[in-house]
C-alpha cells in the first residue's frame, strides 16, 4: 500500500455534512492499490473511546491517480469520531487517522488524533440551491439577441446579422428579450442570464459608467421592470452580470480622481500606485492591461459599502433573482461574504455565481459566498474529448471524476455548465460545425450534475470565433436556422425537466470505448452512451428517450442515445 497516497481531512472537501444529519466522507487511496478492504472504525465523539463500530465503505469512483472510498453517514449525534481502518491484500492491517498512518490504534486515546464532525451547524451547510435546480439556464448578450421594432437608437451602426467588430452596436435591447419571452418558453428555458445592462458606451458594457442608469442603447428603468415581471410570470428567474472589480475610466468616480488626485475623495477607492494619479506612466491597476478600466479597491470600506447599495437597489428596485459575478476570484472573499449576507436578509431565494475559471473550492467551501461559479473546466473537458479529440473515453472519465472530486457534493448539484459563452469560441464553430459532435457533447452537458447554460444561438447552430465574433446577431429568420440541431436542443431540455435529472444520482463509465452516463432515482434509470470511438456498438433497445446516430440497437460512430430503464427499487 502507498501510504503518501492516502488522502483525508476533517472539515474538508473529504467530509462534510450533506443536511442536518448526514456527512459524506471521502478516501483518497492509490489508483488499483493493493487495498483488500477499508472500513470505518467509528462512535459518537464522547463515546469513542469506550467502544467503536466498524463499517466497510466502497470504492465509488477512480480516475487517472486515485480510487474513492466514499461513504454517506446517517448521524444519531451530530458529533461524530471516525478513523479508518485498512487491510491490504496481504491481510496487514494498518489504522489512518489525524496521526497518520499506524499499525495500532488505541481506541481509549482516540481523543487526541481521531477525525471528527466536530458539530453540524445548520449555519454552516453548503445547501443545493433550490432556486436553480432542474432550470436549464439561457446566456444573451443584449446587443445581440432580438432588437424591438420600436428602437431607433441613433448609435446602432451596423444592419442586423453584418459582421461585428469590437465597436458594433446592433441593438438589440431588453424590451426585445421581453419580446421573445415566448420563443424562450417554447424552448423550455426558465432562467436567464443577461450580460451587463448597466449605463456604458460600450456594446458589452462591462465597463461602467454609472450603476444606477440602464444602459441607454438597452432602453430605461421601465423596460428592465417589464423584463423581470414578463419572466416571473412565465416562472423564469433573471440574473444580471455584476461587474464589481472594475468600472470605466468615464465613470464620474475615476473622473474625480482624474481631476484632483490625491485630494479626490475617491483617491483610495482604487489601487494607485504612488503619492499621485500619474496619467502617463499608468500606475492604477485595472482589469486585465485594459487602461480604460481601473481597478476598484473592495478591500476600502466605503467601496464595499457603495456596491453593496448598488446591489440592493436591483434587488429591491427591480426584484431580480441573482447576480453572476465578474472576475470574481480578484475580489476580497470579505467582500462576498458581506455581500451575500445583505442580500439575503432583502431576498432570502438569491443566486451567487461566481466567474471562477479555475480551482474555485475557497469560494465554494463555506456557503458564505458563492453557490455556484461558470464551470469552465467542465467546458474544457468536453472539449478536449469532444471537439478537439485530445482524450480516450477513459481519460475523459478520469478528468470528469477529478472534477467532481474538487468539490463538495452539494456544490456540484449547483454547477453552472456551459460549452459557449461570450468569452470563448462557440462550441459549434469549435466542433468544425459537425452536428453529431455538436450534439454529443450537450447531450453529456444536459445529463452531467449541475445546471446547464446554453449561449444565445447556439440551439440554431450559430457560429463564432473568439471575442468579438463570438458575440454575432441571433438569426431570427428560422429558413438560417439549423432545425436538426434546434430539434435535438429542445429535445435535451425537455428531459432534463420532465426527468428532473439533477435530482438523480449520479455514475459514470467507460463501456467498449463508450462514455456511460447513468442518473437514477428510485428505481427509475437513464443513461447516456456517447460513442466516440471509430466503431459501431451494439446496445440492447428498452426505451429510447432521445437519440443521434442510433438505429436499431447499433450506435454509430458519434452518436448518442439516452436510454431509460425501470429496476425494482
């Protein structure tokens, strides 16, 4: 056995509580060690050290490094003592606790280095959110999603659907989107996310003039009020795009500064380097080397305080329903912990999600900030498997577990997934335009854990390359539609509703070169068989729920079918 290898923490993405009364406990060994059996050696936490019970637990999941031993405890006390007891093939016996590993373990000074669940506090529990379960999730872009006919915006300076550049304004507005509420019904959406609406003169707006002001090229207060009551009452929940690290070098905020220096009472609220403002040699920080957004300080008080306000103006303005979060992981996690608490005390169903592109497990881990964060990894995953062929099916799965495992349970029920947005390739363009690759990997989106996203126009098979062609005009004329792929979309987000797949429980397999995507609940199973490999395979039919490239019990190359079983529960 590699004792390096094993891997576990109290109070840690390796054990937590589930609820008030369940905690999950994971167990990091080396991939195909020589581990006969694991067990759990466990009592309450002021009665270990009388007597202790042993339970075997059971590898759930492995990927390129790892096996899981993975184990849900029902909990009579919330105070819980536990160290694990392992038995490799040789019969040897060996005890891992908070001492590490031993071959002796004297339960009557367990006390000093047992693991623990110390207390479960309802406080403390990271919650699905019941907001956005089973919600299938829509991204637009204002400017280019449908311009209302009655906007005659002077500054629009290209015809709809003409090739976009970085300075285009098409015009689309937020009383257009009120004006496809109904296509977005019929589609099956129910949870909206807007790009920035707030007052700038840019078509992105993601650098902020004045957070109080709609954007003027968006339409008025009025229009986002009538957006938000047409989506609630087509039980749709809208989220807008907080855009808090940085605002525009326009913004009267900056302009003061700009003016008086360090006289400006505004001078901390950002990260100048040196005694003055210094135009010249650019000593401000801002996002990303963009000299036309500064930087705002969230570590000052008075800073927190102002977006703070701005927030609880839409919140109690407008009744929105969430806020997904820019550049999140450059901003004090005082910051949103503060945020979070003051938003909930107006509007206690909220939904925080944060533009995390990386590892984000410090945001995530204690419900005090974020409850979900744009899962990008997964994007890249899918990708490397499916559009860029960079994976085996096996290696796929190995990533997708890993993934997984960054987090708690809960946390992942809460994922935000996407394959395309405002800020990557689309991902048909990505798949070379290939509808059966297309397909297959929202097919595995659409049944993964999580929420899933679609990026305006990508039900239609629109195109795009990066930044700003990835931002074209939705083609409202259905004869430029791609009615395969739109069919194909409608049909995985019916299922994910009419299933309530993010309920189901949840397993993934290789099965002859296939992905194997199991969700059950209850005796009710689907499963996904994603066929990338060079070959066709058989598979038994039962019911078909949704296919591509299937007929007749063999999947084709490409393919996908969503198969559904009932087992006696």
């Amino acid at each position: 056995m590699e004792k390096s290898a094993l891997i576990h923490k109290s109070d840690s993405i390796y054990s937590f509580p589930l609820n008030e009364n369940e905690i999950e406990l994971r167990l990091l060994t080396k991939k195909d060690d020589d581990i006969l059996k694991v067990e759990l050696m466990y009592n309450d936490k002021y009665k270990f050290h009388e007597k202790v019970y042993l339970k075997e637990i059971y590898k759930k999941y492995s990927d390129a490094v790892y096996d899981y031993y993975i184990e849900i405890v029902k909990l009579k006390d919330l105070r819980f003592a536990y160290v694990f007891k392992i038995t490799t093939q040789d019969y040897k016996e060996y005890y891992f606790s908070e001492s590490g590993i031993t071959t002796q373990y004297d339960i009557t000074k367990g006390f000093y280095d047992f693991f623990q669940v110390s207390y479960i506090n309802e406080l403390d529990l990271v919650q699905k959110s019941s907001l956005i379960q089973n919600r299938v999730f829509y991204q637009i872009f204002v400017d280019r999603f449908y311009k209302s006919e009655d906007n005659k915006n002077s500054r629009i300076n290209i015809p709809w659907g003409a090739p976009v550049t970085q300075h285009s304004l098409a015009g689309g507005n937020l009383k257009g989107i009120c004006q496809k509420i109904n296509y977005l019904k019929d589609l099956g959406i129910d949870a909206l996310y807007l790009t920035p609406i707030f007052e700038s003169d840019s078509n992105h707006k993601y650098n902020i003039k004045d957070y109080f002001t709609i954007a003027k090229d968006f339409g008025n207060e009025e229009d986002l009020k009538a957006l938000v009551e047409e989506a609630h009452r087509n039980q749709m929940i809208i989220v807008l795009d907080g855009v808090f690290n940085h605002i525009s070098k326009d913004n009267e905020l900056f302009l003061d500064v700009m003016e008086k220096g360090r006289a400006s009472t505004y001078f901390h609220w950002f990260f100048i380097h040196g005694d003055d403002l210094d135009l010249k040699s650019n000593n401000y920080e801002r996002f990303a080397d963009d000299l036309g957004m500064p930087r705002l300080n969230l570590n000052h008080p008075e800073v927190e305080a102002y977006i703070i306000q701005v927030c609880l103006h839409y919140v109690e303005e407008y009744d929105i329903d969430g806020l997904r979060l820019d550049v999140s992981d450059e901003i004090p996690h005082r910051f949103w912990i503060r945020l979070k608490e003051k938003i909930l005390q107006r509007k206690k169903d909220f939904i925080f999600i944060g533009e995390n592109w990386h590892n984000a497990h410090s945001f995530l881990n204690s419900g005090y900030e974020f409850d979900s964060i744009m899962n990008y990894s997964i994007t890249k995953e899918v990708l490397n498997y499916v559009a860029w062929g960079n994976y085996t099916a096996f290696e796929f799965k190995n990533h997708i577990i890993s993934n997984l495992m960054r987090y708690k349970s809960n946390v992942n029920y809460n994922m935000f997934n996407l394959l395309s947005s405002h800020d990557v390739h689309r991902f048909y363009t990505e798949c070379k335009k290939d509808e059966d690759l297309f397909l297959l990997g929202y097919a595995f989106i659409f049944m993964h854990i999580g929420v899933p996203c679609i990026y305006y126009g990508d039900e239609i098979g629109l195109e795009g390359n990066y930044d700003p062609d990835n931002r074209r005009c939705f083609l409202w004329e259905e004869e430029q539609w791609n009615k395969r792929i739109h069919k194909k979309i409608k049909g995985l987000i019916s299922i994910h509703k009419k299933y309530r797949i993010n309920e189901m429980e949840y397993s993934i397999d290789v099965i002859h070169e296939m992905i194997c995507l199991t969700r059950q609940k209850m005796g009710r199973v689907l499963k996904l068989y994603m066929n990338l490999s060079e070959k066709s395979h058989f598979i038994k039919e039962t019911e078909i729920v949704l296919e591509n490239q299937y007929k007749d019990n063999i999947l084709y190359p490409k393919g996908f079918v969503i198969i559904r079983e009932e087992k006696n529960s």
